[in-house]
C-alpha cells in the first residue's frame, strides 16, 4: 500500500465528488496537522468539514505530526501545502495537491505528486470504480475545479488508455 499525504484542497475536492470513501483502496489517506485544521473549520457550515472530522476521528483518515523546518519560506505556498511537501520529502511518501505552485514545487524536488484528476484514474486503472462511474464522477470534479477544456480532453484520453490497458491485461 502507498502513503498519500494530502492537501486540504484535493481531499475536499474529493469529498465533494463522494470518492473520498474509496481512498483507502489506494493507500492509507495521510494530512499534517496544518491540512487538518484546515479542513475542519466550520463544520456547522461545511457538511465536508464535519465528514472528513468524522474521518479523522475513525482514523480512515490518519494525522501526521512531523517537527517539520526544513522547507523554505515560500510566499506562494501555504503552510499545509508547506507541511504536506516536507512529509513527503521526508517519508518518501506520494503528495496529492491541485495546487499548481504546490505541484510544480513538489516535482522540483524530485517528488511525484498526483491530483485529484490523477486519483480518479488511479480508481479506474485499479478497477475500483468503471469506466461509466469514472465519466460521472470527472465531469462533476471538472465543473468544481472549472478545468480547461485541454485539461479534460487529456484526461478523458488517459482514461481510455487505461481502459485498453486493463482489456488487453484481462485478455492475457
């Protein structure tokens, strides 16, 4: 099993979209303790925030208390996605941010992040969800996160390409 640390960003996003229940399929679901103060603010307000509180409580969703200081003060980060880079680099673990800074510091330092599209193709390649469900499930993550019409030209692409992948893997 892998280690997804997660940024708030990404794992509401896929609270949204209902998929954050089949996480542990993929790996066990990891925030630091920043991401988790961020994604638990206002649960009276937020329904998100009050189910991914429950998550945290159960320990579906794990918290990761690191000394962390070796990251740069970055002005373009945020301090969850700060802590959540600084785990990975020091766990070697895998971090999931749809933060475009987030990701493009993460893969400068040799990490290599995924994002909320990514994970859903990781359901698919995984067969946890069908090609149908994945359809579904993007276009309703592509209209919260208002993706850019390449973006889900390639990422509908990827999709199918797995789907191929996994025939030709059934066939053998």
């Amino acid at each position: 099993m892998i280690n997804l640390v997660f940024d708030a960003c990404s794992l509401i996003y896929l609270t949204k979209i209902q998929m954050k229940e089949k996480l542990p399929q993929l790996g066990t679901v990891i925030v630091c303790k920043e991401v988790k103060n961020e994604i638990i603010v206002d649960t009276d307000k937020f329904s998100d925030a009050k189910i991914l509180k429950t998550n945290i409580k159960k320990g579906i969703i794990k918290e990761m208390d690191l000394k962390l200081k070796q990251i740069p003060q970055l002005t373009n980060l945020g301090k969850g996605e700060k802590e959540t880079i600084e785990i990975c680099l020091k766990k070697e673990y895998i971090p999931v941010t749809d933060d475009h800074q987030a990701l493009n510091y993460a893969i400068s330092c040799g990490l290599k992040p995924k994002t909320s599209e990514t994970i859903l193709l990781d359901f698919l390649r995984e067969r946890i969800i069908s090609f149908q469900e994945f359809h579904e499930i993007f276009k309703k993550l592509a209209i919260i996160k208002s993706l850019k019409a390449d973006i889900i030209t390639f990422i509908n692409q990827k999709a199918e390409n797995i789907i191929k992948e996994n025939e030709k893997n059934k066939i053998k």
